[in-house]
C-alpha cells in the first residue's frame, strides 16, 4: 500500500479496479483492508475503481495521539478524493459513515453518491455511556481478560443470528486474539464518537445519499441511522436484517447487493 503526504499527515491508501471511483472509509479502531474481505471484490466485479485507506490513527498512516477530531477525517477523505480524480462515490461505516455524511455536507463537488452503513447523527445516553467507558477502560490501564473482552465485543457487535451459528468460536477467537488494549492512535480516535446533534445540519445535504441501519446492531442501534436517512432531503434507507454493528461482515451478500444497485442506479 502506498503512502503518501495528503492533508498534512502521511496516509496509507490501496486502489484496485477500473470504473468509477469509490471510497471506503472505516470505522473506529479498523484498518482500510477490513472491506477486502468483502466489499472490494464485489465493488470490483461491478465494474468500480475502489480505494480503501487508513484513516489517522491506524498505522502506517500518521496516528496522530494528540488528538483526531471530525475534520481531520473529512479533511484527509477529500483530499485522497482530490489525488484520485476529483469525484467519487463515498461509503462509510460507523465512524466513517459520519466522515461520509460530513463531507457529503462540506464538500458536495467531490461525492457522487454517498452510503452511510451503522451511523447516526447524534449521541443517545446508552451510545454515549458505551463509549465514554471503553475510553475509561483505557484511561484507567484496565486490560480485560482475553475471553470476557472477547464474549463482550461479540454480544456488542454482532447479531444473535451470528452468535447461534457454527462460525460464533471463529469470532470469539478473533476478540481473544485483538486484546482489549488499543494503541495510542486509536485512543485518539474514539474522541470522536461524541459529538453534537447534527440533524438538523443534515437537512442541507444535497448529494444521492442510501443509509442502511443493522437490525441487531447495540453500538449504534438502527433507530440513529432512520434519524439520519429522515433528515437528508430524498435519502433512501434500508435495514438489514439479523445483522450487528459489524452488519457489512456478517451479512455481506445483503450489504453488498445494496451497495452495488445504489450505486450503479
């Protein structure tokens, strides 16, 4: 993966394809290379130019630990838009979904279509609670043990559907694997999951815009992703059903059968 100096940082990018450009913007605390798994080879076989990144935080894209704030992460999306052509259609998810909805809002010249998968546009007491004590968790020094962070993140993140299949060990394994302990950079992310009521600002956006909630998802349950598709004017929204937070990964043929027809209608 390259990298390169965009919006006063080094940023690690990858581009496949040929077509029309598409974006991909990650969540909090995940490297660019998670929609490999799925979303790249699907948005390819469409016939799209696809490039994921690193957002700041995730190395080897500057983790900037003195701090990340909203946009910052519009502000290094638009310009590795600018280096690639000047346009593109944009698909976040989670924290990136909101880099999505922000820069659709700031910079409508450089997004085509916009996907927000996972997203909201305010904080509700249960998401803010969340997030304000996994930040204490590492403010504190607290490391959980290996298999309660595990079973935690997989009731947090993914659907009962997912947690009665065979594939559940596979998952709990994968958390066990992570540890509860994040790095610096990601710390630095995490600031950025409170933030203002932005509805009302919303109304102005003005780009095609799909919003897909996740039937399960307990992060960022779907009621907040309705909120967002309710305040942008013509916004579409579909909801996916027994699917997470981590909706794109359990139910990716849905995810992307959604993704392809929006972006290619």
């Amino acid at each position: 993966m390259p990298v390169v100096a965009l919006n006063g940082i080094n940023l690690s990018y990858q581009v496949e394809g040929g077509g029309d450009l598409v974006v991909m913007v990650m969540g909090t605390g995940s490297p660019g290379r998670v929609w490999h798994a799925h979303q790249v080879p699907a948005l390819r076989a469409a016939g799209f130019r696809v490039a994921t990144f690193d957002n700041r935080g995730i190395p080897p894209t500057d983790e900037c630990a003195s701090g990340i704030v909203i946009e910052d992460l519009v502000g290094d999306t638009a310009a590795l838009i600018e280096s690639l052509g000047g346009r593109a259609h944009a698909v976040g998810t989670s924290m990136g979904a909101r880099v999505v909805q922000e820069l659709a809002l700031a910079r409508p010249e450089l997004v085509s279509k916009a996907v927000m998968l996972a997203t909201s546009g305010r904080n509700d007491p249960m998401q803010l609670a969340l997030s304000r004590g996994q930040r204490a968790l590492h403010d504190e020094g607290i490391t959980l043990p290996g298999r309660y962070h595990a079973a935690v993140n997989a009731v947090l993140n993914l659907s009962p559907a997912t947690l009665r299949g065979v594939g559940v060990r596979d998952w709990l394994d994968i958390f066990e694997f992570g540890g509860s302990a994040v790095s610096a950079g990601v710390r630095a992310q995490m600031e950025v999951d409170e933030h203002e009521d932005r509805l009302a600002a919303y109304r102005d956006i003005a780009v095609p815009c799909l919003v897909v909630g996740f039937a399960d998802d307990r992060v960022l349950p779907p009621h907040l992703a309705r909120e967002v598709a309710g305040a942008i004017p013509g916004a579409r929204y579909e909801e996916v059903a027994d699917a997470g937070h981590y909706g794109y990964l359990e139910q990716p043929d849905a995810v992307n059968r959604l993704l392809v027809d929006f972006l290619t209608s």
